[in-house]
C-alpha cells in the first residue's frame, strides 16, 4: 500500500510513477477523498469541543437553577454527540474508500527498472550454462518413455479435472528428492530458517501480502472463508503482520516447502499439455524481512540463492529482470529465472525473486525500531521461488533425457535417491 504522505506532497510524481505501471493517474481522486476525510475528522473533532464545553456548563447551569440554560445546553450536547456520531461514521466510511483504492494501485517500480508493456520488454542480464545439442528430437517431460509410468494426467483429470497429475515410483521420488534437496542447500548454506507453516489463510493474511482485493480470482476460497495459498510467500510475509520488532531482530530469512494452489483463472489454453500449469504444485518459496537500507542487496543475494540451486543441478538458465508492465502487483523490482527446457526449445520461468519495499509492510502494519531510538518504521519484504519444485522436475528429466528414453539424473540427487541416478526407460531407479 502507498504513502499517502507521499502523494500530498508530489502528486504529479506519484501519477507518473503509476503511468509507468500501466495505470492512469489517480492522485487527485485520491487527493479528493483524503481532503473530504481529513474534514469530516476536523468536524468532528470541533463539534467533541463544544460538547465536552456545554457538558461542563449543564451542571452550573443546574447548580444556578437556571433551568432554561440547562436545558438549553442538555439539547446542545445531545445535538453535538449525534454530530460527532454521524461525522465519525462518515469518516471512517471515507477511511475506508481511501484505504480500498489505495490497495488497488500496484507498487511503484525502482528507477532501473525497463519501461515496457509486457514480457517482450524485458530485459536479459547474465545467462549461464550452454543448452545441451542433443543427437536425436527432444521430448516433452511427459512423453519420455521412463517418465510415463509415473506420471499419470488420465486418473489425475478423474480424480480433480484438468491441471492436475499424480506423480509415483521413481518420478514421485525424484520430485521428493528435489524438494529435499532444495531446502537442505537453503537451510545448511544459505542460512535461511526452516517453516512449515499451513496452507489454509485467514483473508486479512491475503491482503497483507497483496493478492486481495484484486486478484481474489487467481486463488481458491473456501466456504468458510479461508484462502489456500497460491505460495507460502502469503504465511512467511505475514509472520510479522501486525509486529513492531528491533533492529536487531533484522533480517529474518526464511524457507518453506509447501503446497500451492491457483486457479489459473487468466491462463486459459496456455501450456495445458504436461505439469507446467497446474492447479496444485509444491513450491519451495524463500521470504526476507529486512532493514530499508539492506533490502537491495539481498534481492541480488536472494537471487543468487536461486541461481545456485540450478547450477547444482547443471541446469542451463538465464536471469532476466522484467519491465514495468510485466512485474506482479506488489513488486518494486522483479529478478525472472528461466531454466532451459529442450522439448519445448526455450527457456520457461522455474523463479520469480521480487523486492517489494514497504509496500506490503505497510499493508501489514509491521515495522522495527531502529536501534538509535528513532521513530518506528515499516520493514522491507523480499519474496522469490527457491525454487518451483515440479517446473525443476520437468527441467531434470527433459534435459537429462537419453535417446533409448531412459534420463540421466543430477550427481546432487544421489544422496536423495540411495545412490541411483538412472531413470530407466522402463520407469525404474537404477
């Protein structure tokens, strides 16, 4: 959420800002409802000051036995507290109207970030790794014959429908293996903090982090009024919803493999072949709280944590940085990993690491005390995908796959898989 601060004293800045997100300028609405507000507070706070002084001139009144004036003045202050009701009530109604549209206005974009309108502007700013020449036609993960047996989309569309799987045998325990792996690289040498943390979300946890109210239709709710979580970024972030902690307590890492799930609504027809969008995956998703001053440097480590992971892995990637009309809503910078995925010839987004400043701190209502004694001040959030678990599994066997359709598994996953590295064409660990 914005400063409203910060829009009185620059609305044109503010406005241009916005611009760069594909938004029309909306100070001065919002400008008009903070004027109309800030009066009716005004208003009220006048009209408390004449009834708290002609509640204090009924009693001398009464004690003089002028019993015109005390009635005169016990009307006056009935009057006046139906007044400071109703302008109260009109108040906190505008408070509320400022509050609503200020949580609609996505965040405002770093100054190095590319203008642009969409993923053709975005910009590529290091590659690693050489996508392997194979000797015969790659295949799609799903159509490699060792993978068949263990990915099942038939009994997956009976059980749920479209944009699910089941995964089992060897397949189920290289996904597993990859997990694992994942969140033992982040915890014993990235210095993360391990989480679990639950799947299901009051709605307040939503807004907090930015998915309500505007992206209600991109999540599940259930009937009673819990959300399931499209990333474990919505219950690590709001671990200090609501909390004014120490410098010291700064900053706050952690990790967390979970569930997800996202109803996909505005990606109808888009990669609808395979497991690279689906209703319910596992994510290991990664979650800094820090000081304002520290919050770009840990993007760029955040990032490199990601990176990592991949180069573990021996999987060829690129790191682009997205443009202005490309970022999520509450990202102020957005760093996009895109793992190479020979069946399909290209690179697809496998982690999104974003720095969203105080803009979801704000709407959280966390801060830390700085150490100097100062004044409070609202926490920066990072979030990023360390990484999208069944996008890495799909990247594994796609780019490990053989000719005889058997696929050739990442040395890191040994210890994961009891020593097999060898997904056979028949499906079987050897």
């Amino acid at each position: 959420m914005h400063d409203i601060r910060a829009i009185r004293e620059n609305p044109a800045a503010f406005d241009a800002a916005v611009a760069r997100r594909g938004d029309a300028g909306v100070s001065s609405e919002i400008l008009t409802l903070d004027e109309a507000r800030r009066a009716k507070i005004l208003a009220a706070e006048t009209a408390q000051a004449e009834q708290n002084k002609a509640s204090k001139e009924v009693g001398a009144a009464k004690g003089r036995g002028d019993e015109a004036e005390f009635e005169r003045l016990r009307a006056l202050v009935a009057e006046k507290k139906a007044e400071v009701a109703a302008m109260n009530t009109e108040a906190k109604e505008l408070d509320q109207q400022l509050n609503d549209m200020l949580m609609t206005i996505p965040n405002l974009a770093f100054d190095d970030v590319p203008d642009g309108a969409d993923e053709d502007d975005n910009v590529e700013i290091r590659t690693w790794g050489e996508p392997k020449v194979l000797d015969f036609e790659a295949k799609e993960h799903f159509e490699i014959e060792g993978v068949k047996p263990g990915m099942d989309f038939e009994v997956a569309a009976k059980l749920s429908g479209s944009r699910f799987v089941v995964l089992s045998s060897a397949v189920a325990r290289i996904h597993r293996a990859l997990a694992q792996f994942m969140i033992n690289t982040h915890v014993d040498e990235n210095g993360l903090t391990e989480t679990w943390t639950p799947v299901l979300v009051r709605e307040e946890m939503m807004y907090g982090t930015g998915q309500l109210p505007k992206f209600g239709e991109d999540s599940y709710k259930t009937t009673n009024g819990w959300w399931l979580v499209p990333t474990a970024e919505v219950t690590l972030t709001n671990i200090v919803n609501g909390l004014t902690v120490e410098e010291s307590y700064l900053p706050r890492r952690y990790v967390a493999h979970t569930q997800c799930f996202r109803s996909e609504a505005g990606s109808a027809g888009k990669d609808t072949a395979g497991m690279l969008r689906q209703h319910q995956f596992e994510k290991v998703e990664m979650v800094s709280v820090t000081h304002p001053d520290k919050s770009v440097e840990e993007h760029e480590r955040m990032t490199r944590c990601a990176e990592d992971i991949l180069e573990r892995l021996g999987l060829p990637y690129r790191t682009i940085v997205l443009c202005t009309g490309d970022m999520g809503f509450g990202a102020r910078k957005t760093h996009d990993i895109e793992v190479w995925v020979p069946g399909q010839k290209t690179y697809r987004e496998i982690s999104s690491v974003s720095v969203c400043g105080d803009f979801q701190a704000r709407r959280m209502n966390a801060r830390f005390k700085p150490a100097d004694g100062g004044k409070p001040q609202f926490v920066h959030t990072l979030n990023g995908s360390g990484l999208a678990v069944g996008r890495c599994l799909i990247a594994v066997l796609e780019n490990g796959q053989q000719a005889d359709g058997s696929v050739k598994l990442p040395e890191v996953l040994a210890p994961y898989l009891g020593g097999k590295l060898t997904l056979t064409a028949e499906g079987n660990l050897v």
